[in-house]
C-alpha cells in the first residue's frame, strides 16, 4: 500500500519537477549572444558603409540593429530550449532594459556635451569676475551666479512656507468648497506658462514702481507662483501617506490637533516634504522667459533684490550665445559653462536635500 501511494506521489510530481530543471541556457549565453548580434550588426553597416557614397560609419544604427538581432535570437534560444513561457519572459526583460537604455541615452548625452564644452572655461576667473567691461574672452558669470543663489533662495523663503501650510489645510483642515477651490486652482497654476508668471510679476510691480521696472524681487514673485503649486502637490502627497493610526493615537492621548500635526505628521513625512521642495527648486532655477521680462539683465554685479535689474545664470547662458559679440567662441564658451554650473547648482541641491532628508527623518527602533 505504501509502495504504490509512493508510486503514486512520485508519477505525479516527477513532470513537475522536471518542467522546473529541464531545459535551461547557460548563465552566460544572454551576454555571448548579445555580443555576437552587435558583432553582425556592426558587420553588416560596415559592409553598408563600403558600399556606399558616404564613407562615414554609423555607429547608433549598427548599435540598434545588434539589440534588435539580439532581441530575436535570445527569443528563439529560449524558445527552443526553455519554451515559450521563459521565451516571452525574456523578451519583455530585453525590451524592458532597451526602454531604459533609450530614456537614459539623452541624459548620458546632455552630460557628456555641457561637460565636454563647459570645461573650457571653469577657472577661477569665470567664478570671481563679472561681464562688467569686457567685449571679448575672459570676464565671469560671478554675477550672474550671484543673483540666482539670491533670487531662488527669495522664491524659496515666499513658496515653501505657503506650500506647506497649503497642503497642511488641504490634507488636515480642508472640506467643502474651499478646498475643492483651492485644489482646482493649484491645477491651473502647475500648469500656467512661465512667460505667464513674468508677466503678472511685471504688472504688479509696474504699478507701485511704474513702467519699465526691472527688479530681482520680482523674478523671485515670478518664480515663486511657478514654484508654489509643486510644493503644495508634492508635500499634499507625503502628508497623506502618513498613517491615520498615528493621528488617532496622538488624539487617544489628549493631543491637540495642531500639535498632532506638528510633532507626528510633519516629522513622519518630513523626508519626501524635503524631496518634493527640492524638485521644486530645480524645476524654477533654469527658467528664463520670466526672468528676462521681470528681473532684466547687467553685466555688473547687484547684491540687491530691491534695486535694479539682476543677472542670473540661465539668462546669462541666453545672452551670451544669442548676443555674441567680435569673438564669438568666447561668448559660446561663456555660455557653455553657465549651463555646467547650473547643473552643478541643482545637483548640489539635491544632495544637500538627501542630507538633511535623513538627518531629520523619523528614526525607529525596535
């Protein structure tokens, strides 16, 4: 009786077993036949490329033509040996990775040519002298570095607090009509032109300066309704995915409301709140159109939101290459190395954001 149950059992799970352990590739067979497809491709376009007028090779074509030869030929490998489960799961890795490949692609890109044609000039010249009297190379963008350190951290110190507190009352407070309101309208403002804020910013002050007013201040107004609704949607996000158990708890033990908010939910999602403002920064600090309409530009250097125009970097970047001058590669060299230090600029402040996101983030033990 035994024997035959044993029988039984091992009849039954000895197809299972083996549709687990037979058939299967070698680790190293997806790296061996990618690189024969991007050896046959690269052969192919060369065999292309002699046959043709235009003697250049095309290296993207041969790149894409090799994942495509990979792309069937792992199908078909796994298709054969492995069936066609494991065939398809392959496939859809291969053409998973080739999608990321392709997003990260423009970014390796954009990197490797602000890098490559900003190095020219960063120098310590380009970091501590102005445009002020200079017409041909040399001269900095110290100036312009300037005014967008102090027009972002203006728009900071105006579009943080009201985000926060907007997204506060939204998640906390907010019921009915108003908020239903208030919601709507922080839609719209994601998704106003820029050119739209430099306008308004410009009418404002035009009518306590009058017209023509060019003031650092008011690219700080500008960017700030371009900034303040990224808060408010990023932190409205993070407070919601604090626990309602944590709020309840505080309330079981005789906590006020606003403290409840101010020692458990702000601290809980203190971290993303921190993620999401400097995502906002970034997404403000490169705009132009406002700037160029509200804050002006100078070659001198201006300490002052609330006197004169003031340089910052993206619309020195513009100037420098749409207004060259006699010797145009310095201006473009110019140019180049604003936009490194723009991007240096908005790394630097996510790092500093990562930071003090875990310096301050909620720390649990058991």
């Amino acid at each position: 009786m035994t024997a035959t149950t044993d029988r039984r059992q091992a009849t039954i799970a000895t197809p299972f077993s083996n549709s687990l352990t037979a058939g299967k590739l070698p680790k190293f067979a997806p790296l061996t036949i990618l690189g024969g497809s991007l050896i046959v491709g690269g052969l192919i376009f060369l065999l292309v490329q002699q046959s043709s007028s235009d003697k250049s090779y095309n290296v993207p074509g041969a790149v894409v033509l090799g994942a495509a030869l990979y792309a069937v030929t792992v199908y078909v490998a796994s298709l054969l040996v492995e069936g066609r489960r494991k065939a398809k799961d392959r496939l859809l890795t291969t053409l998973v990775t080739a999608a990321f490949v392709i997003a990260l692609l423009p970014l390796i890109s954009v990197a490797i040519t602000v890098i490559s044609a900003g190095a020219a000039r960063f120098d310590i010249n380009y970091f501590s002298l102005s445009m002020r009297n200079v017409v041909g190379e040399g001269g900095g963008a110290l100036h312009a570095i300037t005014g967008t350190l102090l027009i972002t951290l203006a728009t900071s110190v105006i579009s943080i607090p009201i985000g926060i507190l907007t997204a506060i009352y939204l998640v906390e407070y907010g019921r009915g009509r108003l908020a239903q309101g208030i919601t709507f309208l922080v839609d719209v403002m994601t998704g106003i032109p820029s050119i739209v804020a430099g306008l308004f910013a410009f009418a404002l002050l035009a009518i306590f300066f009058g017209p023509g007013v060019r003031l650092g201040i008011g690219g700080a107004i500008a960017l700030s309704l371009l900034m303040i609704p990224v808060v408010v949607r990023s932190s409205e996000e993070m407070l919601k995915l604090v626990p309602n158990e944590l709020r309840e708890a505080a309330y079981a033990l005789g906590v006020p409301k606003w403290l409840t908010i101010l020692k458990i939910v702000l601290p809980t999602s203190i971290a993303g709140i921190i993620t999401g403002v400097t995502l906002a920064v970034a997404r403000v600090i490169g705009e132009t159109a406002p700037l160029l309409i509200i804050a002006g530009f100078t070659q001198s250097m201006n300490y002052n939101l609330f006197d004169g125009p003031m340089m910052t970097l993206p619309v020195f970047v513009y100037t420098q290459y749409a207004n060259q001058g006699t010797d145009g590669a310095s201006y473009v060299d110019r140019a180049w190395t604003g936009a490194l230090v723009l991007i240096l600029i908005v790394m630097a402040l996510n790092l500093i954001a990562r930071l003090i996101a875990k310096i301050f983030a909620p720390k649990f033990g058991r």
